[in-house]
C-alpha cells in the first residue's frame, strides 16, 4: 500500500494507470519484486517501467521511512498481465 502511495507521488503517470497488484519479498528482506499492473499500449507499457526503474531509489526511500524493517528491499519491477486478461 504504501509503495503504491509513492508511486502515485513520485512518478509521472503520462497518460497510463498504475497499480501494484503483488509484492513478494524474499526470506531475508533484502530483494522485493514488485507486480504491477499497467493499462495502456505496450509502448506506454514500457515507457512506464522504465520510468518506475529510473525512479527506484527515490521508491525504495519513501517506502523505508513508511515501512519499518530490518533491510530497505532493493526493488525489482515486473509487468503483470493478469489485468489484461
């Protein structure tokens, strides 16, 4: 929720709508991926990830100030295509 809430802050939406559907992190909390859902073109599609990559650390920042845990997860983003189908 609240990585979602930074995304919403921190990141240009240019005309695409993105959600986070999942978030698995590992054992150790040291590695998170994160599922998002993007709607629009594959194009956008991708715009938007890169978007999300350029701005990962700034996303990693905000959501260690929110979300107290041992280690600040460094953030993988994956498409998610379940909202598609």
């Amino acid at each position: 929720r609240e990585l979602s809430v930074a995304i919403l802050r921190e990141v240009p939406s240019e005309g695409v709508i993105i959600t986070v559907n999942a978030v698995d992190v590992s054992p150790d909390l040291r590695n998170a991926t994160v599922h998002v859902g993007i709607l629009g073109t594959a194009a956008q599609q991708r715009q938007a990830l890169e978007r999300l990559e350029q701005h990962r650390a700034v996303l990693q920042a905000e959501s260690a100030k929110r979300v107290v845990l041992k280690f600040t997860p460094h953030l993988r983003f994956r498409l998610d295509e379940s909202v598609e189908r």
